[in-house]
C-alpha cells in the first residue's frame, strides 16, 4: 500500500465515539490492499454502494473498526470499469457487489454473475440508480425488444447438487401467510440438507432512488419504513447521518427518548421471535404466552409515545413527542410485569425437554464460521462475535448506561433463544432507565437545522437495532435534497450465513433455524 499511515490510524485503538466518519479517497491498488489488511485486524465490512456524480462514478465500502466507521471511496473513470471485488477478504461482499451492479451499473471483478434486485422485471441494461440518460436508454432498448417479441432473461442459475440419492426441494417465493417473498432451494438426500441457496429481493421498492426525489427533511421518514420491524433503528440512522454532516446539536432529553423508542423496538421484536421459536419446536404455549407479551408492551407504548409501532417518532434533530410523568405511568408498571414473566418463561423454555431437544445444537454457526462469514449482531453475539454499537462505539444516552453485551459461544438456536432472553431483560433495564432520563430538562427540538449542509456532504448514521447494526451513508445535493442515500440492514450479512447454518440438519428443522436468525426480506428490497 502506498500510504499505510492514514490506515493504520484508523482502525487504531478507539478514543471515543467519531462525529464524522474517516473518508478516504483510494486508488484500486490500496482499495485491494485496505481489504487485506482491515480483513487481518478484524475488520467487519459493514456495506457497499455505488454512486454517479456527474462524469464520475465510485464505489464505497464502509467499514467497523476500533476507531468507528472507515469509508473507502474507489473512483472509477467510467461506469463500465469493472472494481476489485472484496470477496475473497469479505464472503459478504458477493451479495452486496451483485446488487451494486444491478442498481448502479458498477460491475466488480467477482466470477458470479447473476443478478440480484433485477429478477428479470428490469432490462438488462437498465439500472435505476444510473444518470438518467443511461435509463432512459436502456428503458427505450427494451420496449424495442418487447416489441419484437423478445423477453429479458428470466432464468436463474442456481447451484445444482449431483450425486445418487440427491433431490431438490423448491420453497417459495410466495410463502403461506404474510412474510414477504424470498426463494429457498434445498438439496438433500433424504430429509438431511447437504446444501441450501437463497434468492431475495422480489419486491423491489426503489427505496434508493425515491430517496433522491426528497429533501433532506423528510428522508427520515422513508428511511424508517426500509424494513418496518427496525424502524427507529433506520429513522435514527438517517437523523444521525444528518445531523453529522450539519452539526447539529440534539438535546439530552431528545437522545433519551430515542434510546428509550429503540429499547422498547428491541423488546418488542425479542418477545415476538421467542414466542415464534416456542411455536416452530410444537409449544404453542410459549407463542400465547409471549404474544399476550408483546401486546401488553405495544399497549403501553401506543400511551406513552403515541403510537405501537414508532415509524415517525424520531425527526432531524430531535423525536416528536413528550414523554410526561402521566404518560409514563403505565409504560412503567407494564415493563416490570413482562420482567417478572420473563423470569418465568426463561424457567419453562430451559426446562421443558422437546424445547432443550429441538433448540440444542440445531443450526450450529461456529465463532471461526461466523467470523468469517461476518455473521453480525444478534446471531453474530450467539456465536462469539462480541460487536455491540451501544457497547463498543457508545454515543449518548448509551454512554452513561452501560449496556451489557450479551455473547454465546455455542452458535445453535438454543444459543440464539439465551442472547434474546438476556437482552430482553436488559432492554427493560435500559428503558426503565431513559425514561427517568426523558422527562423534565429542556425542551425537545426537531425538524430544524443551524444551516443546509454543502453539495456533496456526506453523513454517516450507524445504530444497533434490534437484529444487527443499521447503517446509512447519506451524501447531501444543492439546495437542501438528499443527492444519494444508502440504507443497509445487517441481514445482508446474516442471510448467507443461513445457508451454511442449515447443512446437515433436517428439512424440518428449517423454519425453526431460520425463525432464530428472524432476519428481513424487506431490507434486501432496495
């Protein structure tokens, strides 16, 4: 590498949480060899994607490290230039280049060439996030095409098992119930799965582009319906990004109550999942019992904040509503209840012998496979990955709380049931605090900015919701628009790890392993 200073500053000890993310301008060669060597410190590549600026086109990669978020930034003097793909270094790159390609026409060096987003519902040469000229083009080429009879290519080549005794198992993409689309392809020789490949992203939302057609004020509230389970988790991320790059100041009291709508995501989304995984083992039970759970909790939190599910609770700024001492009267009482309960539950899940047998060992990840797999968050901290944005690049209010990391070395749903146990209780500790901390003090602010920030200004929001650390890289147009807005969920990372979590279990076992990582269908849908 031809400058490793700056490099080896930046994934350094950490001295504090960042106000702005380390950019660096590379050339392909130190692109390359940042992978290498951020891949030997234990980096974790957080995300990818591409953007257009006038004549030039680049590619970003955001990175943890101990310092904060490390964003590369790759140049490229035509879109058609093919980038260094990280793959080799990040597993979780394959995934994240296939869709930059399909949504901004930058192509990496990577041998699969399959399309991710595009399903065939696109023109071939179509990318929504191109400059515009290049897709009115390509929208012209393929109504031609259809005028002609010809069709976009709608195969998609997945992986083919052979051996004696080897068939496939074809589940989706439309599945019973109200999930959202997502393709499984299992090869197994009786009911033992030797092998399982995914394909996401049927419902393309064009989350990306729309983000282009807003103004900085109002991105905020798109970016909390990416994935409508995470959503003060992404509504968070966007105002961080935002008040980074503006230097906007947050009162405590604001801060507070974001943490405390997060907390309350969290415990919500736990108690769901853990009456989800009691019900996928044949214990309807645990499903009555957490579901009367999460209502209680959705109850009190529509009285204390104004609504079940908090989509608009937190603005640039600041959050939106009050949280008085009446409000907090119940919110107060309800928690302590789903505590004791939990306590109970925690009892009956460990004891009861068809759970112990169903979850024990069951989708085992190991620490060396999720490390190189960069399995993150939630199923990451089941199997040893000790990342926890709140605990090791904390900002306020979770600087002053010490929040707990939960970590299993075991790797197996039954590992994945234990961290949400104990992050449920502790999400109730954390809110029971923020609420003292939330009423009283100076009064909230929001949707306003000391000043618009310059064309080109880039802001990076990074949150750890409930399923992994959300992201966003948002970069600033003239005039107070959002030129370009990337917002990343960690199942990008999580959904491959899946694949590898399922081999040699049963057939089975499937919607229980996979209801333990309970990763988003909608976050892929950019």
């Amino acid at each position: 590498m031809t400058n490793p200073g700056w490099l080896e500053a930046a994934i350094g000890a950490h001295a504090g949480p960042l106000t702005q993310p380390a950019v660096h301008v590379v050339s392909g060669d130190e692109w390359s060899s940042a992978a290498e060597t951020l891949a030997a410190q234990g980096a974790l590549l957080i995300t990818l994607w591409g953007t257009h600026r006038e004549a030039q086109a680049l590619v970003s990669a955001a990175y943890w490290v101990k310092a904060g978020v490390l964003v590369l930034e790759l140049p490229l003097e035509r879109a058609s230039l093919a980038y260094p793909s990280l793959s080799h270094r990040f597993p979780c790159a394959v995934r994240l280049e296939r869709a930059v390609r399909d949504l901004s026409g930058l192509d990496s060096t990577q041998a699969d060439r399959r399309p991710w987003l595009r399903h065939a519902s696109w023109p071939s040469g179509f990318h929504p996030l191109a400059p515009l000229p290049a897709r009115v083009q390509a929208d012209r080429g393929a109504a031609a095409a259809r005028e002609e009879g010809g069709e976009p290519d709608a195969d998609y080549a997945f992986v083919r098992v052979e051996g004696e005794g080897v068939h496939e198992i074809a589940v989706g993409p439309v599945h019973a119930g109200i999930i959202e689309p997502g393709h499984f392809r299992f090869s197994v020789v009786g009911e033992k799965v030797l092998r399982l490949e995914e394909r996401l992203g049927y419902v393309h939302k064009g989350i990306e582009r729309r983000f282009a057609d807003l103004p900085l004020l109002e991105g905020h509230r798109l970016a909390a319906r990416v994935s409508g389970d995470s959503a003060v988790a992404f509504a968070w991320a966007y105002c961080q990004a935002l008040e980074r790059m503006t230097h906007t100041p947050v009162p405590a009291r604001a801060l507070a109550l974001r943490g405390l709508a997060l907390e309350l995501e969290r415990l919500a989304n736990h108690l769901g999942d853990l009456g989800a995984l009691g019900n996928d083992a044949g214990f309807a039970f645990g499903l009555a019992q957490f579901g009367r759970l999460k209502e209680l909790l959705l109850r009190a939190t529509e009285v204390a904040l104004g609504r079940r599910y908090l989509f608009d609770f937190i603005v640039p700024g600041g959050a939106r509503r009050e949280l008085d001492a009446t409000a907090g009267t119940g919110l107060e009482p309800a928690l302590l209840m789903i505590a004791a309960e939990l306590r109970t539950l925690r009892d009956i899940y460990e004891e009861h012998p068809g759970l112990r047998d169903r979850f024990l060992g069951a989708g085992r990840v190991s620490p060396a496979l999720a490390r190189r797999l960069g399995l993150t968050g939630l199923a990451g901290r089941a199997s040893g990955q000790a990342r926890d944005v709140r605990c090791d690049l904390p900002e306020p209010p979770y600087d002053a709380l010490a929040p707990a990391k939960i970590v299993s070395l075991e790797g197996d749903v039954a590992a994945r049931v234990t961290v949400r146990f104990d992050e449920a209780a502790e999400s109730i500790r954390l809110a029971r605090a923020l609420m003292s901390a939330s009423v009283g003090g100076e009064p909230l602010r929001g949707a306003s900015l000391p000043a618009m920030p310059p064309a080109g200004a880039l802001g990076i929001g990074l949150i750890e919701g409930w399923r992994g650390p959300v992201l966003v890289a948002l970069e600033a147009e003239a005039g107070g628009r959002v030129r370009r807005c990337h917002v990343h969920d960690p199942s990008w990372q999580n959904w491959p790890v899946l694949e590898h979590a399922i081999i040699d279990n049963i057939v089975p076992d499937f919607p229980l392993i996979n209801k333990s990582f309970n990763l988003s269908y909608s976050g892929h849908d950019l």
